[in-house]
C-alpha cells in the first residue's frame, strides 16, 4: 500500500511493520512538505455542506488541549471520514472456543511473523475479510520465507465474499 507518487524502499521486506510503515508514512510528509496540513489535538465536532462559491464544506473543531479550548471553523471542498474501521477487531467467538488452549490472536495484534506462532504449525485462519486475506499472503506467498507453516486452513460463515 503506498503511495502513487512515493514508492517504498526497495530494501524493505514485502510486508511492513507497523514502525516501517510509520516511517514510511513520515518521509512522505516530509519530502512533499505536508506538515502544514495536519492539525493535531482537536477533535471535529460538526462537517455542513454549505452554498458557497470557495468550498463545499464548513468543518468545525475544538481544541483537545487542556490548557486551550478553541473552536475553529474551516472550508474545504472535500471531507473524507477515517473513522478506524479495522481499528477494533473482530474476533469471533463460537461453540467450544472456551476450550481451545492454543494460541488465538486478532491480525490487529500482529506486527511481525513470528516463527515460534507459525513455523512447522497447523494455522487455522477464520474470516475472508481483509485482514484474514493479510494473512494468507504473508504465510504463503512471501518470497524466499523462512516460517512455513505445516498447513493452513481458511473457514468462513461467507465463503461468497472470497469470489467478489
């Protein structure tokens, strides 16, 4: 996943950590000179469309920090939401889950392929959804990787979503 205009280093490895994606991420600020365009510690309270020949959308906001409080109003011709949709995972639970002693852990908790999890074991992956599908690739089809799991098995109660 990057960016059209800024490719990753091509020392980096297929699939990024968390900390080489943040710096990934900091070196594009950085080189195309963005900084300017973030606000931090403020929390968007209202986004209005409005009729107005400069902008379409009226952003308000308030300040998080504790020491200001400031309200600010912005125009913008667009809004686009990250609401965190894979920020809290979901982790299904079913009929004699309680009795699993194994490992069990949410792609959310990953953040490198740790061979002593995958290595030489039978992995069992449930979901088709995007961070299943992160996983897959990662165990399968990495170039010249050292974790080979003995099996991997995918189960899904939506096996259509794997066709689409």
């Amino acid at each position: 996943m990057t960016f059209k205009d800024f490719d990753f280093d091509e020392s980096l490895p297929d699939e990024l950590t968390a900390k080489q994606y943040y710096d990934y991420v900091a070196q594009y600020i950085e080189t195309f000179k963005l900084e300017k365009n973030f606000q931090y510690n403020s929390t968007v309270v209202s986004v209005k469309p409005v009729e107005d020949p400069k902008s379409r959308i009226m952003v308000k906001s308030v300040s998080t920090d504790l020491t200001d409080k400031a309200e600010a109003v912005e125009y913008f011709d667009y809004a686009v939401v990250c609401n965190g949709h894979f920020s809290v995972p979901n982790q299904p639970r079913f009929k004699g889950w309680e009795d699993y002693d194994g490992v069990s852990f949410h792609m959310h908790e990953l953040r490198d392929l740790q061979p002593e999890l995958f290595d030489g074991k039978a992995v069992l992956i449930v979901g088709v959804n995007m961070s299943a599908l992160d996983l897959v690739t990662m165990l399968l089809l990495r170039e010249n990787s050292e974790i080979v799991p003995s099996k991997v098995f995918i189960t899904a109660k939506n096996v259509t979503k794997m066709e689409t």
